[in-house]
C-alpha cells in the first residue's frame, strides 16, 4: 500500500501486520515502537462502501500516556499514516491506543 485513502482502507489491510512492529510519531523526536494487538471489524453505520474496524496499538515499556489527537503511524510496509489515536489503558506491557475507522 502506498498512498491511503481513509475511506477505502480495511481491516483487512491490517490485520495481517497483526503482532508487528508500528512506529507512533508523538512528536517528530518522540518514535515509540508499539505493536498492532488487535483489528476488531465493528457493526456500526457507516456511509462508506467499506466496514468500519477499530486497531490497538500496544506500546513496550512506555507508560506514559499521550493526549488523544492525529499521531503518524510508520511500517515499513505501509509506510505512513496519519490516524487518530486515543489512549485506551495501561497495563505491565504499556500503554494502549485505539484508532478507529468509522
């Protein structure tokens, strides 16, 4: 995948990346590794041809949460991405983002 529409990307397109490494863009200084945990497809309406699906990101070993807000995510098979992201939860891995495709 190289240039992302947001209103035609999948779950699909994700979830094989399942477990792999995403680099999330706080800042352009701060890069934190976090894995893709889970794609969950959703049953609520969307106006778009595709389904809407929520993704987690898991960070390792960073607890600090970050406000909610449009991060860049990076995969060396996607490339970029810009999503936004809310914190979800800790836990004794790190800290959890949900991005959501309505």
């Amino acid at each position: 995948m190289e240039a992302y529409d947001l209103s035609t990307i999948t779950a699909d397109d994700f979830s094989k990346y399942m477990n792999q490494t995403f680099d999330v863009y706080f800042a352009e200084t701060q890069i934190v590794p976090s894995a893709l945990t889970r794609v969950t497809r959703l049953s609520s309406y969307t106006p778009l041809e595709r389904g809407p699906f929520s993704l987690e990101l898991q960070t390792s070993g960073d607890h600090a949460p970050r406000p909610q807000g449009i991060y860049r995510i990076a995969h060396p098979e996607i490339g970029n991405i810009e999503v936004f992201l809310v914190p979800v939860g800790t836990d004794v891995k790190g800290m959890r983002y949900e991005a959501v495709f309505s």
